[in-house]
C-alpha cells in the first residue's frame, strides 16, 4: 500500500550535476528533493559520466514537485563543462593550491 511519504522518481539524468540543480530548483520551491544514484567516490574513482542519477521526491509531492519540473525545464549541461569536470576528477589531475 502507497504511502504519502513513500519516495518516488521524478526524474532521472545522466549527469549529477543536472540532477543536483533540479533538486535545488525543488528545494528552492519548498519541495523535498535529493539525489540518488552512483556514489561520489565512483564519480571520483571513474569519472562523472556514470549511470542514471534520479531526483526523488516523497509521493505526497510529486504532482507539485512535476508542475515546477515542467514550468522551469533544464537544458543539458554543456558537455565542454562535463568534459572539464571529468577532467578535474581524474586521479591523473594534478592538485593545485591556488
């Protein structure tokens, strides 16, 4: 039996970086959002292009949490960015102190 408070899928995205901004977005409109998926040390250990990254909402959200979604679309991060990220994360990538 549905639970209001039982977690749900809003939304899934390919990057955690996307994810992440749709979660404040939520947040930002009084929603309660996270971000589950690929662990950060995966991220870090095999770059950030790993698998699906879903937005969850509790179920007594959704409909509210899918109206914002839809009035406030996302475009895709530019993959420049995704490439430079990828990039810094790498073992590889010298540390600065900067």
């Amino acid at each position: 039996m549905a639970n209001e408070n039982d977690i749900v899928v809003l939304a899934s995205y390919d990057s955690p970086f996307e994810a992440n901004v749709v979660a404040g977005m939520l947040e930002a409109n009084g929603i309660t959002a996270a971000v589950m998926g690929d662990s950060t040390a995966n991220c870090l250990l095999q770059g950030f292009k790993q698998g699906q990254m879903n937005v969850v909402v509790r179920q007594c959200e959704f409909e509210m949490a899918s109206k914002v979604l839809a009035a406030n679309p996302i475009e895709a991060i530019d993959e420049d960015v995704i490439a430079k990220l990828d990039e810094m994360a790498s073992p590889d990538s010298p540390i600065s102190d900067d």
